[in-house]
C-alpha cells in the first residue's frame, strides 16, 4: 500500500496511506531499526542501543513511497519504503515470532489417530510439513514404517532436528529391568505424566520409538496438558491461581552422579497470560514449601489438576507396535502407559529441542 503523507515532531513519524489510515512511529525505534545498521550478509543489527545517543526527528519528507527521515543530532539520514512501514503498520503485539495459538484436545481426538509412513515424510516436504505443524498445533504426532532397529530413531529425528543429550543419553532404553531405576523401567501402569520436570530448560519433545512390543498391554497414553489447564483456568480459577504462581521443587538425585533440580509452577504462563509450560510428575517432586495458610488451597489444587489430567475424557489411548514411534510435546502433552504382565516391550527415546520443529516448518513453508 502506497504512502500519501508524512509528518513528525521531535519524537513521532506520522505516516498517512492510501487507504486513509494512519500511524505514528517512535523516532528512537525508527533509528533502531535503519535498514543500514544490519549487516549485508548476516541481516544482523551491528550496533547496541546504548551506543546511540538520544535523538530527535529533525526532518521527513516523502518521494514516491520511500520516507526520508533525518536523525538529530547525529544529522544522519535514512530511507524506509512503503512495504516496510506496511509489515510494521502494527508495534503493538503483532504476533511475530510467536507460534500458533495451539489446538486443543480431549479423547474426541481419539477418532482422529492417524500413523504417517516414515519414507514418504523423507521425500515429500509438504507431507513432512503436515506432520510437524500436527505436532506443533496438536502437541503430538504419530510416525509408522521406521526400521524396529536400535538407534532408527534417529531417522525420525533427523526429520526436523537435534537430539537433547543428557546424563541419560543421546537415547535411552524404555523396558522391564531386573533392579529398576525407574517405574518406566518395569511392567506397571505409569499414570500420566510430564518428563524431567527437574531440568532447566524441561525437555521440549520427546520421541518414543517401539522396537518390539509383544506385550499384553503397555498401551501408550496421552494427554493435553494445556486443554486441562484451560479448563482449570475456566472452572476453578482459585487453583489456577495457585499453581501458576506457587513453584514447586522438583529433583532426581542419582548416586552422586547427577543432583538435578527446578523450582517451577506446575502451569507456567507468558507474559501474555499463555500457557507455556505444564509440569506434573508425582515421582520427582519434592515436598511443597508453600507457606502454611497456602498448602491447603494449593493441595486443593493440585488434586484438580491429577484428576482432571487421569480423566479418561481428556486422554488418547492407542498401542505401538514394533517401528512406529511417537513424537509429543513434553512441556504440553502428559503421556502415560497401561500396565502389562508378559511378553516383551522395548522402547527407545530420546529429546528433542522445540526451536528446531518451529524452525523446520517455517523452513518448509519458505521454500514452496
Ligand atoms: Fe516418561
């Protein structure tokens, strides 16, 4: 859209457009965002806020659609064309660089369960482009056709990103154990939960591959964590209070070789009031240390929360079988598995950072 006028004071440029709107920029933000100050090839500003001095609009005036606006006192002059004001006609929250707000769920997304093959999602970018924004709006996806070979994870992951190493791995083994470490290492029902609620920053996502499953149940669970908050949000705003501003203490504490630790909310916002972050795994928080006239509201709470996170309303329940895998959002969506009493069951997983899925997409999307 093109540009019939400017006008400025000291501080302010006014720009009217054709369509008979008009906005005002910020002459100090104007100067901050001179297409010169970004380096030619890397885009990046190449200087600091602090190395401007404090500056006014001495002049503005309009060619064709290109605004000439000298800064003083530095007496410099710099051009902005009509496009640029248009794709930041808006400095009040546009969004940019903020993910989709993301689909919510419940059991309904039971009907919709669907496995995609692996080796179309390797040479067909806008089916791997389906697949990754299911995973970013839904918080889950499913994948099928991977080899049921140790370490084939890794395919899945080299889809989008990088595996997030940590002290249990690049990947780690999810399977009946003689002298368990961990109640995903056995063969009862694991309720649902969050991973690694004791790491900073929590594992973004987490992909769980099947490589034999010969069980008797050891059905995969998950749940929306942020459709629960909502609802928590919604009907019993108290406890919502209560635990998005009350942190807890989390910690796995591993014979002197890791003391991992966090002091998180167990819904975590923005600071637009977004949800963010929901954290909930009953073996590795610690004691609460919420003040006295608080630990009972909060106990209210928190059972809300474990309640409506078990509810069979707002779960999926499906079984993997040996080379299908599943990808969620580990600071969103809970999983947990039914128990099982023979045959074997053998998973691999590993983490995954969310940049790396977010940038993917826009990746995908840039080259169609
Ligand atoms: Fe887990």
């Amino acid at each position: 859209m093109g540009i019939v006028a400017v006008g400025h004071d000291r501080d302010w440029l006014e720009v009217r457009f054709e369509d008979g709107t008009t906005q005002r920029y910020l002459g100090t933000w104007l100067r901050d965002n001179i297409t010169t100050g970004r380096h030619r090839d890397a885009g990046q500003r190449t200087f600091d806020i602090n190395s401007l001095p404090e500056m006014t609009i001495a002049g503005a005036s309009l060619h064709a659609d290109t605004v000439t606006v000298t800064f003083a006192p530095e007496g410099l002059d710099a051009t902005f064309d009509a496009a640029w004001f248009c794709l930041h006609r808006s400095t009040s929250g546009t969004g940019r660089g903020v993910t989709p707000r993301p689909t919510l769920w419940g059991d309904e997304q039971q009907g919709s369960l669907e496995f995609a093959d692996h080796p179309t999602l390797v040479c067909d970018p806008a089916r791997l482009h389906d697949w990754l924004t299911g995973i970013r709006d839904l918080g889950f996806g499913l994948l099928e056709n991977l080899p049921a070979t140790p370490g084939s994870i890794l395919e899945a992951v080299d889809l989008f990103g990088y595996v997030r190493e940590t002290n249990y791995g690049r990947i780690f083994e999810v399977r009946d154990e003689p002298e368990p470490a961990n109640l995903a290492f056995t063969r009862l029902e694991i309720g649902m939960h969050t991973d690694n609620p004791y790491r900073d920053p929590v594992p973004g996502l987490q992909i769980l591959h099947c490589l034999v499953n010969e069980s008797d149940g050891g059905d995969s669970r998950l749940a929306d964590g942020f459709a629960v908050a909502e609802r928590i949000r919604s009907d019993h705003p108290e406890a919502f209070q209560l635990l998005t501003t009350h942190p807890v203490w989390f910690r796995y504490l591993d014979g002197g070789s890791a003391d991992l630790q966090a002091y998180k909310p167990l819904i975590q916002l923005d600071s637009r009031g977004q949800v963010t972050c929901v954290r909930y795994n009953s073996r590795s928080a610690q004691a609460f240390d919420m003040p006295a006239d608080v630990m009972a509201g909060y106990y209210r709470a928190y059972r809300i929360l474990g309640d409506l996170l078990h509810d069979p309303g707002a779960r999926i329940e499906f079984r993997l079988e040996a080379g299908q895998l599943m990808a969620f959002d580990n600071q969103r969506v809970l999983h947990g598995r039914t128990a099982y009493t023979a045959g074997a069951r053998h998973l691999q997983g590993c983490y995954v950072d969310k940049d790396s899925l977010h940038s993917r997409i826009r990746v995908l999307e840039a080259a169609r």
